[in-house]
C-alpha cells in the first residue's frame, strides 16, 4: 500500500534502525519506545492486522513468530525475558494498520504496558 507508513519503511523510502530482516519481515526499532528494548516488527507484505492473518502464507505467518524469538536473542533479552504484542482495530489502539508485532524487554515491565 502507498499509503502505508510501514510499507514505506519496508521499501525504504522511510529510514529505520533495523535489527533483523528476511525474506518475510522486517524488525525495526520503535520511534516512541515504551521499554528499553522496544522493537516492531512487520511482514513484508501489507495485511491490516491479525483479523487478516490468513492471507499471509503459513511461512510468512512463521516466519513472524520466529523473529520474535530472534530479535529477543540479538537485543540479549531472550534470557531476562520480553513481551510480545500486537494490537488489533481500533478498540485495541492499533495505530498503523499494517500487522506489528512488539517486542518489548531489557527492564521489568509494567503489567499494564501494551
């Protein structure tokens, strides 16, 4: 989608700090962190949210799974522990609509952060 903030960064017309990429997803820092460790991480292909997940194919849906797992490792969080998010319409405050996933870590968290 031309429209689309995070399809954008995942072309590269919007820079990023990027921590981990494949041929599925892109994992990027958050611009407004809410943990020391805060990174979004989204498929290549443009789906609104989880309600769309079905049109991603099941490698593309593992492969953002597996890359919560990865970026934990590379941000030395996977020990000490991390939560992992991903906020659904707008009930859930979703503000880009383009399926994210947050990984958030490297402090205790709140049991109210999203």
């Amino acid at each position: 989608m031309a429209d689309c903030v995070f399809c954008a960064i995942v072309r590269g017309d919007i820079p990023s700090s990027k921590v981990y990429e494949d041929e599925h997803v892109l994992a990027f820092r958050d611009i407004n962190p809410l943990a020391p460790v805060h990174v979004v991480i989204v498929p290549k292909r443009h789906v609104a949210n989880l309600n769309e997940l079905d049109n991603l194919s099941e490698e593309e849906q593992l492969a953002l799974l597996h890359a919560c797992k990865k970026v934990a490792k590379i941000c030395g969080i996977e020990e000490s522990g991390y939560r992992i998010a991903s906020n659904c319409g707008r009930d859930a405050a979703q503000s880009v609509q383009h399926l994210h996933v947050h990984v958030l870590g490297g402090g205790q968290l709140s049991v109210n952060m999203a």
